[in-house]
C-alpha cells in the first residue's frame, strides 16, 4: 500500500488555509490510488521540541553519540520521510519563511550521516528522491507580478529539502489571505486549477508511459 506523508505546519490546525490547500493535493493523490495510506505528523500545534544539547554536539562530532531526547525524535520522523511514496506539507509563510515549527522539523530531518553525508565537494543528500507538495497560505502574495514582499520561503525549501535527496518538489498557494473576500476566492480558483492542471497532466504522462509499454 502506498503511503502519503503529511506534515501539518499551521498553528491554526484543521481550519487552516495551508492544511485545506494540502487536504486538497492529498485528494488528488488518493483519486489515483484510493487505498494510499495517510501518516499525519501535525507539528502547527508546537508539540515538536526544537532539537536538544546532545543532538547539536552529536552534529558536531563525528558520530551520533547519543541515542535518546531529539535523536530518537529525529530518528522516528525520518523514518517517516523513509516510508512515504509522496510527502504533503502543509505550511503558512510566516515573516517572509517557513513557520518556525517547520524549520524545527527540518532540524530533525536533516542530520549528518544519517540524510546526508559530507564530502570533500559538499554535501550530499541520502534519501531516495520521492515527490513532495508543498502547499503554502500566505497573507500577503509572494509570486507572480504586484509583489510587495520577499520569498524566502521556496528558495529555503528548495535548497534544504534538494541537500538531502528531495529535489522533487511541486509548490502550489493561495496568496492573499488577507485580501478581501472575492480576492481570497479568486486566490482559492487559481490554486484549483493549478492542482487540477498539474494532476491531469501526470495522469496523461501515466497513461502515455503505460501506453508505450503494451506497443
Ligand atoms: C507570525 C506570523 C507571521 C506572518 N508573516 C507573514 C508574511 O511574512 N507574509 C505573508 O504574506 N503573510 C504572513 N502571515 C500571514 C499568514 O501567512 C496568513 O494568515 C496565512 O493565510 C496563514 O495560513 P494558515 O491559515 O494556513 O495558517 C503571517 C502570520 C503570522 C501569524
């Protein structure tokens, strides 16, 4: 059975915009393969702890020492990135970045010698690349023209996620929370069609894929 892992950012929980945008990509997903198993890891309620003092000296040593606090978080949400076929993450842009609950997930899940490794030429990621959504809600717009603000939330992303294998990334938002109604749904229309546009297209290259294969 294949597995969604969906990592769930907003502190405003289910009512969120960020986590409505993601259950939406999760229904895309789920319509191609309706026994796809959802992992929930909900982080947006602050139940995450940012990394402890054992996990930081054993980032800057060269072996992981200790085996319990944040290394046995961070072992338990790595493994879940492991056995996820497609990753979920459901995230506001908070000053200009990711909400500082996700930047504590990352902490966990980019760790030396386990997601990557160091080489004489950088760093190099360890994980087997998989597709992973990334559904932001924003208050403000952060692309596209009448941009009053900087992104660094998907450069931030990118370059993370890609250090430790992930460079399989799909972005989709609805910018403007903050506007006036009709704007907000206008923002909401745009995202649906960016998702449907984006999941008919793969289903065409699927089908195309499997097409070839039976000539
Ligand atoms: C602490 C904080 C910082 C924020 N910073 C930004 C920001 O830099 N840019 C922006 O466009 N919106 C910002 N917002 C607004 C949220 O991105 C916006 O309300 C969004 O829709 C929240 O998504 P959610 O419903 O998924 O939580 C901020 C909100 C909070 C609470």
């Amino acid at each position: 059975m294949k597995k969604i892992l969906h990592v769930s950012c907003s502190p405003r929980g289910e009512a969120a915009e960020s986590h409505k945008l993601a259950q939406k990509v999760i229904g895309f997903l789920r319509q191609k393969e309706p026994a796809t198993m959802v992992v929930n890891r909900v982080i947006g309620d602050g139940s995450l702890s940012h990394i402890d003092k054992d996990y930081a000296i054993s980032q800057g040593s060269s072996a992981d020492v200790f085996q319990e606090g944040s290394m046995a978080q961070s072992e338990e949400l790595i493994r879940e990135v492991e056995a996820a076929d497609f990753i979920v993450i459901g995230t506001p842009m908070h000053n200009f970045t990711v909400p500082s609950v996700l930047k504590a997930w990352i902490d966990h899940v980019v760790r030396a010698r386990r997601t990557f490794s160091m080489t004489p030429a950088g760093k190099v990621g360890m994980l087997r690349d998989r597709p992973v959504f990334i559904a932001i809600a924003s208050g403000g717009r952060f692309s596209g023209e009448r941009v009053h603000q900087p992104d660094f939330l998907t450069p931030y992303l990118k370059t993370i996620l890609g250090m430790i294998g992930l460079h399989d990334l799909t972005f989709f938002s609805v910018e403007g929370t903050g506007a006036p109604p009709e704007a907000v749904a206008e923002s909401r229309g745009k995202a649906d069609r960016a998702l449907r546009m984006h999941f008919s297209a793969a289903s065409a290259m699927t089908a195309s894929v499997l097409n070839e294969r039976a000539i």
